[in-house]
C-alpha cells in the first residue's frame, strides 16, 4: 500500500513539473517579442554607415534635385540614377586681339650683334643682325624682306630678303651689312618687315613698330708724334666773321611743361596733363617682351628727331607717322617731333627712364597754330 501510495506521489510530482515548465517556457516567449526586420530602419543605417566612410575619404558632393521647371531636365524615375551635368564655367581668360597673318615679336634677344649704342670708328664696316619671331598666322617666305624704313640707312641696301621660310611660331636671324658714317655722333636706322604685297609690319603692341640699329661713332684717339716729328709752328689765320644770323626767332609756345608717365598712363600734349581722358595723344605701355612703347592715340604722330632741340620749322616739315616709339630705342635726351589731335606741332624730350618701375619723365612743348 505504501508503494502505491509513493508512485501516485511521484506520477502527480513529474506532471507537476512538466506543468510548470510549459508556464514559464510560456511566459517567457509572451515577455520576448518576435523580433520584426524594419526596412526604414536599416536604410537609416547603411546611409549613415555610408555617410561616415566619404566623410572619412573625400569631401561630400552635393547633387542638386531637378525641378520641373527647369529646363532641360526631369525627375527620375525610382532605380534609375541621377545624371549629374556639369554647369557651364566661365571663360576667364579674355583674349586680348585677333590673330593676323603678318605680326613679329621681338626675339631672344631681338639683337644678336650690336647692341644699343655700340661704339663704331668713322667708316667701320659692320653686320647687324637681329632675331625675330613669326608672331602671326602667315609663313614668311623668301618673298618677305626686312626693309629700310627711315633714320640713318648707313650704306644698307634697301631691302634684305628671307634665305628661306619662317613658319608661324619659329624664329628668323636677319643679317644686315652696314658701315658707320664718317662724321662721330649718334646714328639710329630704323627698319620693317615686308610681305610679298609690299605691305609693311613690324613688332610693338600693334605689330606696326619698327626694330632698329643705333651706333656710336667716335672719333678714333690721334697718334702724339715724336719730338722730331713736330711740326713748325705758324701763325693762326685771323677768324672771319660769322654771318649773321637770319633764322627765325622761336614762337612763344602754347604749353610746355615736364611730366612722369607709369606703365597704363596717358598724356595730353596740348594741355601737357595725365590721364586727362579720351582726348589725350599718346599712351604709355609695356608689351609682353619687356619693352616699352609712346603709343600715338586718334592720329598723333610722332617721329624721332635726335640729340639736337627741333625748331617748329623741322618738326613741321619732318617725317613723322602713327606706329609706337620704343623707349629702348632713344637714347638719353633724344628729341621727337609730335602732331597733336588737334594739329598742333612740338617736341618731347626724353629726361629719363627708370629701370626700376619703367617710370620715364619728358619734357614737352606745343606750339600754337600757325
């Protein structure tokens, strides 16, 4: 009897046992949610994941969202990717003139023998030769020359033709025989290219200028002679009067004055004032080479006189013509002959040039009309 009664103790323990463990395995998974997988969520996260890495790597790109209402574009449909279209960028380089067929820059260096200034004796034989670069968009054929243009010629022929063709963008060595006058002093020759038409170019900011030769001709020391060698004193022939002069006296001029240009500045020459306005004469500039050019402005002409002050009678009566003047090409205190806009004749002096900021001061005179 008291087995039974321990087996019915035991049957009624284990199915206690197993009822309680159903309730607590149920409690458990009614505690416990079944997790759910949230699509909003995990693309919230991978973004941000993403987000993290290009900060890490590169600057983030911005891509701007298409409107309706701008044309040329629509939005996407969903799974087809953004093109993104570059916007037009400016052109920030302004050009600054058209390309012609005939244009010459000065070479490196423009003189390849005799430089500005160079000392000749009286009658010495010489080769000038100077570099130029075919600056245009023609091919300089052998039908092309380097010319005489005005100023001492100095016994060159008038014209030198090209050995052969210069195409655009090279280089060209043009030699020139010449002989140094007799009489000492400063002597400038000034010269041009020239195509196969006759028309003349040449170089400067306008392509016009001329390229030039300048010399220095001295007199060559005299031989002292020897004691022995000297001659017999004689008397001195007594002077014969100057005649008297019967030159015009000067006019009394309309403006006159002493000026200092800067690179980018103008002159007027009648009121001899800077930067005055549309009206003033020349313009002061400084090209890609280095050089530095008196620009004519509406019809000013100018023309290079020499060492000696110019009356009003040479200046009217002097070559002059509207291409640039190079200040490298004057000589210290060197005279031009000008013409005004408004028909008035004068002379500018070059007082000095400044190699430090290309500073240059001149001193003008304008006569009044006749």
């Amino acid at each position: 009897m008291k087995r039974i009664f321990l087996i019915l103790v035991l049957v009624a323990l284990f199915f206690l046992l197993i009822w309680m463990g159903w309730v607590s395995c149920s409690a458990f998974r009614a505690a416990t949610p079944t997790p759910t997988f949230d699509v909003t969520m995990a693309y919230r996260t991978v973004q941000a994941k993403l987000t993290q890495i290009q900060s890490t790597t590169a600057p983030a790109i911005t891509t701007p969202t298409p409107t309706a209402d701008q044309p040329g574009t629509s939005t996407p449909t969903q799974g087809t990717p953004l093109a993104i279209t570059p916007s037009p960028t400016k052109n920030l380089i302004t050009p600054t003139g058209t390309l012609v067929c005939d244009r010459a820059a000065a070479g490196d260096p423009i003189d390849v023998t005799i430089p500005d200034d160079t000392e000749m004796r009286p009658g010495e034989m010489f080769t000038k030769i100077w570099r130029l670069d075919n600056n245009g968009t023609c091919i300089w054929t052998p039908d092309y020359a380097a010319s005489f243009f005005y100023g001492e010629q100095m016994g060159a022929p008038d014209l030198v033709r090209l050995d052969e063709a210069v195409q655009p963008g090279e280089a060209v060595e043009i030699a020139v025989e010449m002989t140094a006058p007799e009489a000492p002093g400063s002597y400038q020759g000034n010269w041009k290219l020239r195509n196969a038409a006759g028309d003349f170019f040449g170089i400067g900011p306008s392509g016009d200028a001329p390229f030039w030769v300048r010399i220095l001709v001295v007199e060559a020391p005299a031989d002292t002679p020897t004691p022995s060698e000297l001659p017999t004193l004689t008397l001195t022939p007594s002077l014969t009067p100057s005649p008297t002069d019967t030159t015009t006296p000067t006019p009394t001029p309309n403006a006159q004055g002493i000026v200092a240009l800067a690179p980018g500045d103008t002159l007027d020459l009648d009121a001899i004032q800077v930067n005055l306005g549309e009206e003033d004469d020349l313009s002061y500039q400084v090209d890609t080479d280095g050089y530095h050019w008196l620009s004519p402005k509406s019809g000013v002409m100018l023309g290079i006189y020499g060492v000696q002050q110019p009356s009003l009678q040479v200046c009217q009566s002097g070559y002059m013509g509207t291409a640039p003047v190079a200040i490298e090409s004057l000589s210290p205190n060197t005279y031009l002959c000008h013409r005004t806009n408004q028909g008035r004749v004068g002379w500018i002096l070059l007082k000095s040039f400044n190699t430090e900021n290309a500073s240059i001061e001149l001193e003008v005179v304008t006569w009044s009309l006749p």
